[in-house]
C-alpha cells in the first residue's frame, strides 16, 4: 500500500518516489545553471574551492563583445555592493578565456595579512585577507568590468576616477559600483558600474577580499609545514604561475597585461616577509585583539606580468654574498643552513647571473635575489623576479656530497631558472600559446651555462641524454602538440596547465639548439641580444623572435637559407611530431616522412599533409660536410652517395642538433656495421650513441627490422664509452623483458650474449668503485649510466656484480656508518636482500622506520621488496596494512611487491583474504593499479577471464569495464613484444 497525500488525492509509493526525484533534479538543475554565470547572494566564493561545474555555452572563442556603455535604467547608486548577484545572465565576455580589452592595467597597491602564528600552526586552511588598488587605464567606454578573482570573497569594492593627470594621481571622482558578481567557469570577478568609464581616462579600483591558505596545494598562497631542529614550523609561499594570481587577490591575470607592484606584507613579528624587491619599510600594527603584526613594505617593481608576484612568510635563516654589487641569499631550513647546504647554490648563482650578463649584454636589472629552498614544493622551482623558489631537494647539497650528478642537477635547475630573468620575466610571452619562448630558451641556456662552468662536460651527450632522448621517444605525428599552439584552440584555464609538459621544454629547448646549429653562435647570440633589448619589459610573439633572426641573417652573406627563418622553423614549431629522414646510399637519395608510433604498412588512412624545411649536417667517414637541406619530401645528393665495394660510409645529422631520427638502406647501415667492427672510434661517440638509439626506436615501431638494430651491437666488447652501453642496454634489457623472463629462451642467450661483451667495461668501473669511487665525481655521464649497468651485470647472474653486492652490504650490516656508493645504492641494497635472509631485511626495515629523508625511504621500500623469500615478502604485506599508516608514509608496499619478480605471486595469494584491508589502506583504485601489474604478463583471453574473476569482488561496475580494455591492451603489447623477443633470441642463437 501506498501513503494518502495531504489533498486527499492516493500516491503511490512509485509515484512518489518519481517525483521527489525530479523535484531533486530540477533544483539541482537550477543551482547548476545559477552558478554557470554567477554564484547565488550568499554564496561565499571561497567555499566553492574544489566544486566542478560544466562550462556554460560559449561565443566563438576569441571574439569581442562591445561593451555596454551606458548604465541600465533604475540602476543603484551606492558606492560599493559586496554581495554577488544571482540574477540569469545571458552569453557575454565572461564565457571567453581571454580578458576584454576595455582595461589596462598600470599599477597594483597590493596589501596581503595571512594569520600565521608560529604558537597556532594550521592543520590544513589558514585565512587571508588583503586590498588591492588597481590603476587602469580605459581603452573603450564600459559600464561593465571584468578582471580574473578565483575562490577570493569580496567585501568592498569602489572605483574612483576619472585620475587627474600628474604625478600623483588625485582622485577627481568616484564610480557608483552597482552590482559585483562572479562567473566561476572563466574565473571572473564582474563589476557592474552606475555610469561608464570614459575612454583615455585613468581609473583605481579599490577592492578588499579574503581566501583560504591550504597545505594540500601548491596554487596560489600555500603553507609547508614541516620540522626544523626538532620543532614543527611552518611557512607561506607563492605559486602564481600560470593563473594562480586570481586565487590570492583579485587581478588581470594575463601575461601580456604587464604592470607595475607596490607590495606590503603583514605578517607575525618572529617570521621574516620576503617579495620580488628589497624590503622599504617595516611598521607595527595591532590587530583588533590587541595582538602586534609587522607591516613590511618593498619597493616598487618594475613591469611585469602577474603571475611573477611572489611572496614568502618564513621563519628560515639564510647565507648571503654579493655579486656586482647585488645581494644574493639563499633562504633554507635553520638546520640546512647550519650544516651548509645551502653554500653550493650561493656559491654557483652570483657567477651563474654574471655569465648571461656578458652573453646577452643585459644587466640584470633588480636590486637583489632571494632564492628559498622549500620543504614541499611541486613545481620544482619557479622563476619569479626577484624571489626564486626551489623544492629543497633540488637547491640544497650536503657539503659531504662531492658527485658531479647531484651538483650539475642543481646547477641547471639554477641556471634554468636564472635563465628565466631574460626569457620570460624581462621579455614575457604574448600569450600562453608562445610559453616555449621562455621555457625552451631556459632550457636549451641551463646546458650553455654549465658546459660554460664545467667545459669537460660533453654537451652533445648531456644535452642527448637529459633532454633529447625522452622527448623523442614521447612525441609523433598523431597524438603530441605543436610547440606553438593556436590562441583559438584554448577553451579553459585548466588547459594552460597542460601546457608546462615535455613537449614545451625538451622539444623547445631542441628547436633552438637546431635554430643555432645551422646558424653559427655569433649570429644566433647577436640575434637574441636585438630580441631581448627590443621587447625588455614588454611582450612577444614568436614572430617577433624570427623577425629578429631573419634581420641578423639580411645583415649578413655567408650564411645562406633556402626560405625566411620564419619559413623554416614554422615548419618545425606549429606541427605536432618529427620527420624521420631516410638516405638511400647507393643512390643518395633521401627523403623525409612523419614519424609515427608502431608504423603500419597501409598508412593511408594517416594525412599528416606538411612538410619540415629539415637542415642536414652531416659526416663523411669522420670528416664534417657542407650543410644541405632537405625542403621537400625527397631531393637527390649525389655526394652522399658510397659504393658496396669501397671502406665509405656516411652518417646524417652532426651532433644530434636536428629534431629527426635518421633511417638508412640495407646498404647504409651495413657500412656503419663494418666501421663499428673495424674502428669504432672513428665514429664520435655521440653518433655511436646516436646509431644505437635510432635503430631501436625504429625497429620498435616497424620502420627496420630488429636484426638490424642487434648487428650494431657486435662490436661492443670493444666499446668503453658507458653512455654507449646505457644506450645498449635500456633498448634491449627493457621491462617488459625482465619482468616476463622466464616465458622466453632468450635468457640464457642474452646472457651469454651480453656478458662476453660486459667484461671489458664492467672491470673498468667496477676497479673504480673498490678502490676510489671518488675518481667519478666529474664524469657526469658515468655518473647516470652506472646504475644500469650494475643492475643488468647482477640480472645476468655475473658473479663479480653479486659478489660485490655482498660486500658492500655485509659492510654497511655490520658497520652502519658505512655508506653505500650512492650511485649504485639502489642495485646494491636490492641483491644485498635477494642473497640474504631475514637478518639482512629486518636490519634494513630498521633503517626505514628510522628516516625521515623520503627519497631515501622510497629507496629502502623497493629494496625491501626483492627479497626470493615468499614468507618474508607476505610478512611485509601484513606489516603495511597493520602497521600505522605512517610506518609506510604512503608508499604502497603491496604495488611495490606485486611489481617485483617473486612477489607477483605472493602479492595476488595475499589479496585473497586481505583485499577489503588493502582497499582502505590504499583506496579502492590501488586495487585496479595491483590488476595491472598482476596482469602485466598476460598474453590469452584466457588469462584476462581469469583475472578479471579473481579480483571481481574486489572492484567497483564501473572500474570492471575499464579494466578490462586496459588489460586487453596489455595482452595485445606483450603479443607484439613475444614476437619481437623470439625473433631477438634466433638473431642471438645465429650470433653467440
């Protein structure tokens, strides 16, 4: 039966309930479309953090609309309106990206009071409040007014003007502000005005807000806190780029709308206050409870884009030194300053500013540089003027530390950022579409720099390995992006944040070391001082920058282009992927196509229509040829040409400085093999690692056959160059191989195969780790090779490497104060626990719970996990979900056994009756990660059914449907690996 409603009128349950549910739709409906173009009166913005509503129906992308100029009738007079308005409002500018014209802004009065008290430290969110008064200039008459404020709650806002000209700019009037709403998709603050503002006249905008500071994100105003001899602390930071500005006061948050700072902090007398210039001031305050606040305000900055703005509250100490005149301080931890860690990046920075000083011929024109290493800083670092941010782990080095690879890390992460000063902060990017501007010069300048410090240092190599070689193994003709994006392709903020990926800085930092390889270094040097003295505290285009390269190539005749520098590297920056470029020796013909992942023989379906205006540099057996270039889709050289019977042999792009990979004809690659087993040497050692490279993604993704990628390593027992055999042993010792050994026969011959060869090199570097690990302190590529190298020697059962291993353990067990080589430590803790026992883990498990150091601990936790012991590795996993939640720290251990080779059988037994405890240790999607890499083997449908039922309880409908597409994607990769792998191990039975 159902229920009588109060009419009178019989409902049945179903009816009732069916109607309650679209009464529950229908307000859901109208909150929804409420917020799509204001909050509700009420509403306080700063409440809405996290809330994710549809983005509403836009005009076309880019387009203006008039603004209104005259008010609308009946409108009222009051001087502020602090409520929001939940009025429908029809399409306008606030559904565009992009800011309206209407405004420029000129100058920012900015106050900001964070209540943070070392004797009240915050445990998530800490409330802010500030003023801002904004000078403008109006550019079209408005009614209307629009700048960026996120999650920011407005409590007064007035706007007084028109200015009178003069130096003081007097107030000679004030505009009725009607009406302050929000528009939450586009992230807009709107002002709606009693009258309009008058075109070429000057206004301020006074407005008061407040927000919300929280520890869980690195957006906008943050908190770290963290410990510092023996105490809990904590500090404020700032991350404004890229639109992060809004979310700390209201603002226009574009970087081409450049302006000038005058900044006052208030903050707890016992912290330090620090922003893009030199402290002018400091007062006291005294807040409504009596309690004293320092008030600290800077000097003026000078023009630059918002999100440069930079703040810090810290209770940090700091070393300091001067560098022509200019104070350097590095800010830090007591503890890390104490023990003089900071003293490495103070000591590289001052030098580091004077070098690009002299190569661009430009002062740096602030008064002073603070960097601050941070305890919890995502970003990595950050660029602003003045105020440079580091995560602590990439700023601060322990004295002790003496290894090349920690101090180059932290020299180019300093010098990219320093880099930064010129690209980006004195010369700023148009729009967000050109970020590579900045961010590819930094980088390709962070490798000029230390190559500058540290000329032993091989650049060709470093700049392979740390930029080149991951950015052309991610990108293709398909799926990757254009180094310069269209404006109109931009839809939502939360694009931009897309924008800071590999693509922007490694394939950046490549398009211009390729623009300065078929340059020569004056011209390309004399090109970017034009540039950067034209446009300094202003904004550009990325044609600006062609512009000034085309005017330094008319100025001259020796250099001669087959089309305008715009031409060219247009080719290069406004398409997605790379040319794999294709010589036939015999004929010297070449030819230029897209690369595409896994290429397929019937490739019709793909138009990728343009071509790239490719510049070749080029050798012929060793000796450096005329630079040619390939600007169609196949020309003819004869002087590449070689003959089947003659000792010739040519190998294209100089140096890696071209963004292509490079295929040759059967006969072409026969050559390189024959001068490989004659006289490797004669080959530079980065075109050894270049053939290496080349031919196995090539082979990978079906342009050559793998024969001819494994030919090429025949000559290897002669090879002594480590960065070579890294090379070698990343393409053929992969993952996927390890992982799924004992499927395949390729073992035993890759073993064999590989250690005839292994013995020269691994004698080299093992004598050196015995007797004076030391003596590699400046061989950097050693230094990131070396690991590989004993992790493959161990794999392969080499009874020196496992010996080695031992001793090296067995040591550190019985005398704790001795450390383990830091570059092989991972190697050496792994097999020190393979070959041990319960003693050797438990000792290690004693180290973990007894560090605080993460990277250290991440380290202990894998090496914990390669034990051959079932009961050992299935007492971990009780440990971790029985244990504190903060014995692990979040380091899941069952993904980390599941991962390793004994554990994938222990991990999918210990789920059987744990995984509802595993669930809330970890969350419920962790379980879908551990089908993974359970599943990470399975080559059937079979064996898809069969996993799919052992974890069916344990997932959710919806994650069920998902995971089954992946696995399907895993079975079809390991397919085409198992034929891969059986064609390997008939190449090596034909070759051992």
């Amino acid at each position: 039966m159902g229920a009588t409603s109060s009419s009178g009128f019989y409902v049945s349950r179903a009816v009732a309930l069916l109607l309650a549910g679209l009464a529950a739709t229908l307000l859901l409906a109208l909150a929804v479309l409420a917020a799509l173009y204001g909050y509700r009166a009420g509403v306080r913005p700063s409440e809405l953090r996290g809330l994710r509503v549809p983005d509403a129906a836009s005009s076309t992308p880019g387009s203006q609309e008039e603004p209104p100029a005259t008010p609308k009738p009946g409108s009222a007079r009051e001087p502020s309106v602090t409520t929001t308005s939940g009025d429908w409002r029809p399409p306008g500018p606030w559904d565009q990206l992009r800011l309206p014209s209407w405004l420029v802004p000129l100058h920012y009065e900015l106050e900001l009071w964070p209540r943070l008290r070392p004797d009240e430290l915050p445990e998530s969110s800490l409330r802010f409040s500030g003023r801002v008064n904004i000078t403008v200039r109006c550019t079209v008459a408005t009614a209307r007014l629009l700048l960026h404020s996120l999650f920011l709650d407005c409590e007064r806002a007035e706007v007084r003007g028109p200015l009178s000209p003069g130096i003081r700019d007097v107030t000679v009037g004030r505009v009725p502000v009607d009406d302050v709403w929000f528009a939450l998709d586009m992230q807009y603050m709107v002002l709606e005005l009693g009258e309009a503002l008058q075109p070429g006249s000057r206004y301020e905008l006074q407005l008061s807000f407040s927000g919300l500071v929280y520890q869980d994100t690195r957006e906008g105003l943050f908190l770290n806190v963290y410990t510092d001899r023996g105490e809990r602390r904590a500090l404020l930071a700032s991350q404004m780029e890229p639109t992060f500005a809004r979310n700390v006061f209201p603002c226009f948050d574009e970087p081409a709308l450049k302006a000038t700072f005058n900044i006052t902090v208030i903050h707890h007398p016992s912290y330090v206050a620090l922003s893009n210039m030199p402290k002018l001031s400091q007062t006291e305050k005294e807040d409504v409870n009596g309690s004293k606040w320092t008030v600290t305000t800077f000097y003026t900055t000078p023009h630059m884009p918002t999100y440069l703005a930079a703040f810090a509250i810290c209770d940090c100490d700091h070393v300091n030194r001067t560098e022509r005149g200019k104070e350097i301080r590095i800010w830090a931890r007591k503890d890390a300053i104490a023990s003089g860690s900071a003293d490495f990046a103070l000591n590289i920075t001052g030098p580091i500013f004077s070098f690009l000083e002299d190569l661009f011929n430009i002062s740096y024109p602030l008064p002073k540089t603070d960097i601050i290493a941070l305890p919890i800083f995502d970003n990595r670092a950050m660029e602003n003027w003045g105020l440079l941010m580091f995560d602590e782990s990439l700023l601060l080095l322990q004295p002790n530390d003496q290894l090349t690879e920690k101090k180059t890390l932290i020299s180019c992460i300093i010098s990219h950022e320093i880099g930064h000063q010129w690209f980006g902060n004195l010369v700023t990017m148009n729009w967000w579409n050109n970020i590579w501007l900045k961010e590819g010069f930094a980088s390709y300048f962070e490798l000029g720099v230390i190559n500058y410090f540290n000329p032993k240092l091989p650049r060709n190599e470093v700049f392979f390995s740390n930029i080149l070689h991951g950015v052309l193994n991610e990108d293709h003709a398909l799926v990757s992006r254009a180094v310069s994006t269209k404006v109109e392709n931009f839809t939502e903020t939360s694009e931009i944040n897309e924008l800071f990926d590999l693509f922007t800085y490694n394939k950046g930092a490549s398009m211009v070391r390729m623009l300065s390889s078929f340059l020569n270094e004056h011209l390309f040097i004399s090109a970017l001082k034009s540039y950067l003295k034209t446009f300094s505290y202003s904004n550009a285009e990325q044609d600006d920058l062609w512009r000034h390269f085309q005017m330094a190539i008319d100025d001259q005749s020796k250099i001669l282009l087959p089309a305008t520098v715009k031409s060219i590297m247009d080719s290069w920056t406004h398409q997605s992927g790379f040319p794999i470029i294709t010589l036939n020796v015999s004929t010297g013909a070449m030819k230029q196509e897209p690369f595409y992942i896994g290429k397929f023989k019937n490739q019709t379906l793909l138009t990728h229509n343009d071509t790239w205006i490719v510049p070749i540099l080029w050798i012929k057996n060793g000796a450096t040829q005329s630079l040619v270039w390939l600007d169609k889709n196949s020309k003819v050289f004869p002087e590449m040409q070689v003959s089947d019977s003659g000792h010739d042999w040519v190998i294209l792009n100089l140096n890696m400085t071209g963004y292509y990979r490079v295929n040759y004809d059967k006969l072409g690659w026969k050559k390189l093999n024959q001068q490989l087993e004659k006289d490797h040497k004669a080959i530079p050692v980065i075109h050894r690692l270049q053939l290496i490279d080349d031919a196995f993604s090539l082979s990978k993704n079906n342009y050559i056959e793998i024969e001819t990628a494994l030919d090429l390593t025949k000559y290897l027992a002669e090879e002594d160059e480590i960065i070579v055999w890294h090379a070698v042993l990343v393409n053929l010792v992969t993952r996927d191989l390890v992982s799924d050994v004992k499927n395949y026969d390729i073992y035993p011959l890759l073993k064999k195969y590989l250690l005839k060869r292994l013995n020269s090199i691994w004698n080299i570097y093992s004598t050196i780790i015995r007797e004076n690990v030391i003596a590699l302190q400046d061989d950097y590529l050693a230094l990131i090779s070396l690991e590989k190298l004993f992790e493959t020697a161990c794999w392969l059962g080499l009874e020196d490497c496992l010996q080695l291993s031992k001793e090296f353990f067995r040591k550190r067990v019985n005398h704790p104060e001795n450390e383990v080589p830091y570059l092989i430590k991972s190697v050496i803790l792994c097999y020190g626990i393979a070959l041990g026992s319960d003693k050797e883990w438990d000792f290690l498990l004693n180290i973990y719970t007894n560090t605080t150091e993460e990277e250290e601990r991440i380290q202990l936790a894998y090496a914990m996990s390669c034990s051959k012991d079932p009961w050992i590795l299935h007492r971990y996993m009780e440990y971790a979900i029985t244990t504190s939640p903060f014995t692990f720290n979040g380091t899941n251990v069952i993904e980390i056994v599941a991962a390793s080779e004994v554990g994938r059988y222990i991990a999918k037994d210990f789920l059987v009756n744990n995984w509802q405890a595993v669930g809330e240790r970890y969350g419920t999607q962790s379980l879908v990660t551990l089908m993974y890499i359970i599943g990470r083997t399975i080559s059937t449908d079979l064996q898809i059914v069969e996993l799919q039922q052992f974890f069916n309880n344990m997932l959710e409908e919806h994650q069920r449907i998902t995971v089954h597409a992946k696995l399907q994607t895993i079975k079809n990769e390991n397919l085409k690996n198992k034929k891969r792998h059986a064609r390997v191990a008939e190449w090596l039975r034909r070759n051992t």
